[in-house]
C-alpha cells in the first residue's frame, strides 16, 4: 500500500467541498457549528469533532487508506492563517 495520494490537492479540495454538500450537510445539527468534519473523498465516510486531530484519527481507524478532505462547519474553511500587526 502507498502513501502518496492518489489525487492533486485541487481534485482533493473539489471532492471534499462535493462530499461535504451532498453527504454532510444534510446530517449536520445546530450543535455541530465550529466542529471540525474529516472526510473520505472516496467513500464519503466522515467524522465530526471539535478537535480537528480526533476527527481524522477516528476516520482513519474506519478507513486506514482514506483521502482525507479537513473542513470546518459553518466556516468557508478548516483554518484561518492571521497576519501579524
């Protein structure tokens, strides 16, 4: 089994934002705002956490191969990068 990825990061980002619409949205609740979403672009699986690294790790003990695409409900994205003043 390989470790490199199996798709650019810009077929990565459109899958994951795909995913995150179809698969995730619809089963999000008010509670989940700010949490962190781990998803699988190539099964759809995911999972939820207010910690972005249990969110993954949980994903990955399901899905030891999965592409994983990291957002961040009710954000336009995961992170946010400041510039210093």
């Amino acid at each position: 089994m390989s470790s490199e990825p199996c798709r650019n990061p810009d077929e990565v980002a459109r899958l994951g934002g795909e995913m995150f619409d179809h698969r995730v949205r619809p089963a999000l609740k008010a509670e989940d705002d700010g949490k962190f979403v781990a998803v699988d672009i190539g099964t759809g699986d995911f999972e939820l956490d207010f910690d972005d690294y249990s969110a993954v790790t949980r994903l990955r003990d399901r899905r030891p191969s999965a592409e994983v695409w990291l957002g961040r409900v009710g954000h336009p994205a995961a992170y946010r990068i400041r510039r210093a003043r």
